[in-house]
C-alpha cells in the first residue's frame, strides 16, 4: 500500500462531479450531502470557476509572494470589504490559517508590550491536525502519541468558557458552529467578546467550517477580531485566509511570517470566481432557506437536528456509521459528525428536489440501519 494509514476511506472511487452528484468508477451516479467537507460551496464544475481557473493557468500559475498578483489583490479586497476593511493573510489550508492567527495573536500582545500565549477553547473544538492546531482541539484520539501539545491551551465547557478568560488569556478561539464536533452552534459569543474586552484578550473565529454563508449568514455576532477561513474559500483548490480586523493591520512586519504558495493565483482565481457567486447570487440567503427545507424534512423523521443553515446533523447515536452506509447504497453520501450524529453539509446550490432526495435517503437509511 503506497499510503500512510491515515485515511479510512469509503469503498468508493469517485472520477467525476457535476452540480451536486458524483459519479464513481462504477458508473452510478450519487448525490453529494457533503460537498467534499463543507468545500463545494457551488457544487462540482460550477462554470464561473472552471473558467476563472483555467484563464488563470493559462496566465500564471506561480510566482511566490516575492510579487504582487492581481488576482490575490482582488480577493483580499473583496474580503476585506465584506468583513468590515479587515487585513487578510493567504494559507494554504485551514490548519495553516489558525496557526497564522496564533501567531497574530501572539505578536500583538507581545508588541504590547504584555507577551501572552494562553488560549481559551471549547470542549468538542475542531482547528486542525498541525501541532498547534491539533493542541487546541481537545479529542484524545488525535492527541494520542503526538505530544507534547503546546503549553497553555485551556479547555472549557462553552458556559464555562467567558469565566475563564483572565489577564494571561491571549485569545479565544471558537467556531461559531462547530463542525467536526457535531454542527453544534456556540451559544455563547456575547458572552466571550465581553469578557475578552474586558481583559484585552482577542476574539478568534474559526469560520473554516461555518463561514462563507454556509449558516445563512456571513458574519456572527458579534464580531471577532481574527476569522481564519478556509474550504469553502478556494472553491476546491486549497486557500485558506487569516482576516484581522483593522486594529490588527500593523501587527506583523515583513518577514514576520509567510507561506510559499500561500495565497497561489490559481487558489486565488477559483477563490475570487466562488466568493463573488456566492454575494452576487444570493447564495446566503439560499443556505438559510435551503437550510429550513432540510432541517424541517429531517425532522419529520423523528430525529434531533443540530447546525444552522446548510450545516446540520442528525442526532442518529451509535447507528452513524450504518446509516451512512445505508444512505450511500441509496445513492446519497454523507458522513458523520462526533460520535452520535451524521452530517449534512451539501453545496449552497443544493435545489429543494435534490433536497427531498436527501431526506427520503435519509429516512429509508434511519428506518433501515438505526431506529429498530
Ligand atoms: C473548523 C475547522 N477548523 C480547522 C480545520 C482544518 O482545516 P484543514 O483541514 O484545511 O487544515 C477544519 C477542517 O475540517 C475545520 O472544520
């Protein structure tokens, strides 16, 4: 076997998309309730991308950041712009992008003069595999064999989390919905930008999962200081992107940080053509509605539904990995989400009869695999 054995890959082989449905190698065509991990906003070979992709390599594919690319500059802008005059750094991934932060965070309290490191994040938190990505996402089993984590990671309960914020605190960091951990929307925001004001501590979102529309809404109240986007953010090329609010933008200096292919054209291009479908089309505002058509038939199973918008679980327990099998041998594919819960994250452009699709897979798979 030619791979490390990180992947417990479905027996599925998948060689071409279009929309929403996947077709594998043998030839059946699937509806795809995941958009590659909450990654194709607007569906597989939507036609804005492919052509903003395949004029930019035809351009120029890589030049570093040695350079200014036209292509890199617009996006930043356009994010800026939608997230309140921001300053963006381009990553590669989302993993990539919450080192970025911390690394901002860390900066910024020590140009203060008031070095801090403490980081407060919440119990089933997901921010990535890198080291000090995975220190902050509190799952023993990924943990396992990889330490030393890094120093000064608190982990709370989310009611307990604004509580222990205190003058070491350099950051919270928090999805405002959290994906891995079960699309469990975090109730307490209010809660932690307070108690970050009032002892100069940052407010980090990870919206890598949740951001971009996907919950109905491009921004949650109320506003963090740093969001770290990634996913949905390339439109299936890998970009990710650290938005540091204005009282940030002087934090790092040149050659403070910097990534290779960060912030790549073609990443660049298929990112601009996506974030500029999703505001011009609507697509916001589609997820919320989508998002009720979903979770309304969903329910009418009998199941608890968690998330927001486009970003849901069933609540199935232990019978998660048999529905997902039982959903894919309808032709639909999911996977799960935490331990008790299957996750429904499908392209913003999912229409309402491939919505029903969804739920009558879902339903069949449930009465099936899970509910006896
Ligand atoms: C909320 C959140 N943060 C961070 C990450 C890590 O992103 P990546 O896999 O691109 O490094 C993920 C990936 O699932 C995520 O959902």
């Amino acid at each position: 076997m030619s791979f490390l054995h990180t992947y417990a890959r479905y027996p599925l082989q998948i060689e071409t998309g279009e929309g929403c449905r996947l077709r594998a190698t043998d030839g059946r065509w699937y509806l795809d309730g995941i958009a590659g991990i909450a990654v194709m906003a607007l569906g597989h070979g939507h036609p804005a991308v492919k052509t903003a992709v395949h004029a930019q390599v035809d351009a120029l594919m890589h030049v570093s950041n040695l350079y200014s690319v036209g292509v890199q500059t617009e996006l930043a802008a356009l994010l800026s712009r939608t997230f309140g005059g921001g300053s963006v750094f381009f990553t590669n991934s989302g993993s990539e992008a919450n080192e970025t932060a911390i690394k901002l965070v860390r900066k910024y309290h020590s140009r203060r003069g008031d070095p801090r490191h403490e980081v407060v994040v919440l119990e089933h938190a997901f921010h990535g595999r890198t080291l000090m990505a995975l220190s902050m996402t509190p799952k023993p089993r990924y943990q396992e064999g990889m330490g030393p984590m890094a120093d000064g990671v608190v982990v709370c309960r989310a009611e307990d989390a604004a509580a222990a914020v205190g003058p070491r605190t350099a950051a919270v960091v928090v999805e405002p919905v959290q994906g891995e951990g079960g699309c469990r929307p975090v109730e307490v925001l209010p809660e932690l930008r307070a108690a970050c004001d009032a002892h100069g501590a940052l407010l980090v979102y990870d919206e890598i999962q949740c951001g971009l529309g996907r919950t109905g809404s491009l921004h949650h109240d109320p506003e963090p200081d740093i969001r770290t986007l990634a996913k949905a953010l390339g439109g299936g090329l890998p970009l990710g992107a650290v938005v540091a609010g204005p009282h940030l933008a002087d934090t790092f200096q040149p050659g403070d940080h910097g990534s290779t292919f960060g912030g790549n054209p073609v990443a660049c291009a298929a990112g601009l053509a996506t974030l500029r479908t999703i505001l011009d089309e609507g697509l916001v505002e589609r997820c919320k509605v989508a998002g009720a058509r979903l979770r309304a038939g969903l329910e009418s199973t009998g199941v608890e539904v968690r998330g927001v918008g486009l970003m849901l679980a069933a609540v199935v327990g232990e019978a998660a990995p048999a529905v997902v099998t039982a959903m894919r041998e309808r032709g639909v594919l999911v996977c799960p989400a935490g331990p008790d819960a299957i996750r429904f994250l499908p392209p913003y452009v999912i229409s309402d009869a491939e919505i029903d699709e969804l739920v009558t897979a879902f339903a069949g798979a449930w009465d099936e695999a899970g509910s006896s």
